[in-house]
C-alpha cells in the first residue's frame, strides 16, 4: 500500500510541477511518520523515500536507532527548548524555529557538540490561535535576529496551513509565505541562505508545489490515517 500510496504522490509533484513550469526536481517530498510504527517506514525506506518527519523528539531519536543512517530526519513538530540538545546532532532539518529563545538553545547546543545546524523559521501566516510560528510581520526581524547566532544556519521559511476542504483556499497562505521569502532574500542578510520553503501537507501540496513549496510534508497521503501510539 505504501508503495502505491508514494508513486501516486509523486505522480502529483510531477503534475503539480509541470503545471507551475517547474523542475520536479525542485520539490522533495518529506514522509511525515509521527506515530507510524518502524515497520511502515521501512516500507517507505525501501520504496525510496530518504526524508522522514517527526513530530516529537523523543519518538525521533527511537527511530533514529533503528532505522539507516542515510535517512534525512526532519524536525517538523513544536520544539521545546529542553529537549533539543537530544535532536540538534540527528536532524537534518528544524522546521519549527518560531522565536529567538529557541534559536539561541539550538545554537547553544550546536557550539557545545561542534555541529552546524539548519533551520527554518515558522510563520504563522493564517494567524491561527491553536497553531505555533512567528506572526508574518515579525519574520524578517526575527530571521535578522537569529542570523547572528554561530553554529546555526537559516535555509528557508516553513508554514503550516488551515484544515480546510477545499486546498485552493490556503493559496494565500502559499503566496504570502513566498512573498516573505522574497522579501528576506532582498535584504541578503548574512547566514541567511533562502533556499527552502517548507509548506503543504497531504490535503494541500499540489497547490503549495504552484505557489512555491520546496518541501512538502505528507503523512496520510503515504501511510494513511494517523495512529496514535503511546510513544
């Protein structure tokens, strides 16, 4: 079923990127894994998938252990600054850097294990009371901020979207997040480098690839409805 499921989200990166006159190399699709057992991702491993999102630390670095080192570990959950000395040596990617407390710990920690760590700042650009991220006029200040920081590298913005039905009604929050984007690019600050646009889940990722998207996070679209396991 994985199988199946993943060639079938491809099929639509593809479309999605002709559609936008885009190379579908340009897109990389994360398999977003919280709460899936080992099993169902080494049924996404051997059907090619190399990026993998996790939710929660603790359950990342347990399949950290168990799965191939050539795996790339995305950290696309709320992050609490207590737990990132755990996750800053594993993951490939932080998605959800919303405030400087945050980047000052990841940074902290990075020094202390000589490591680089690469971020991306998330904005929350629906302005959703339940949902985590900078407000869109606090963006570029914070990424100035963060900047400074040594052992930390911003590559991009990330953005989670609206539960909706109908996926062309989060076309704004895309354009908006790529509007920010350029924005940021503009002001060429240093240890910024804007290369990655983080946004689009599996109800909204072909509209987020037309607006921009560089990564795209689907997790039902590949492993199917959510399991909630005591992890």
């Amino acid at each position: 079923m994985i199988r199946e499921n993943l060639q079938v989200v491809q099929k639509n990166i593809k479309a999605a990127c002709a559609r936008s006159g885009r190379s579908e190399t340009s897109v990389k699709l994360i398999a977003v894994s919280k709460t899936k057992p080992v099993a169902m991702l080494w049924e996404a491993y051997e059907a090619g998938c190399r990026d993998f999102g996790e939710n929660k630390v603790q359950e990342l670095i347990e399949k950290y252990e168990q799965m191939p080192k050539d795996i790339r570990w995305h950290m696309i959950g709320h992050l609490q600054r207590n737990k990132v000395k755990y996750i800053v040596d594993k993951v490939w990617l932080i998605h959800s850097v919303d405030s400087l407390r945050l980047a000052e710990e990841i940074s902290k920690e990075a020094v202390r294990k000589n490591v680089k760590v690469s971020i991306l700042v998330e904005v929350n650009v629906a302005g959703e009371e339940s949902k985590f991220g900078v407000t869109t006029q606090d963006a570029v200040s914070l990424v100035e901020e963060i900047a400074k920081l040594p052992n930390i590298v911003i590559k991009g913005l990330m953005t989670i979207a609206p539960y909706v039905e109908n996926s062309e009604e989060n076309r704004l929050y895309f354009a908006k997040l790529m509007q920010i984007y350029v924005d940021i690019i503009h002001k060429n600050i240093d240890n910024v480098f804007m290369e990655e646009l983080s946004m689009g889940m599996t109800g909204d990722y072909e509209v987020a690839i037309e607006e921009g998207a560089t990564y795209v996070r689907v997790g039902t679209g590949i492993f199917g409805e959510r399991q909630y396991l005591n992890v």
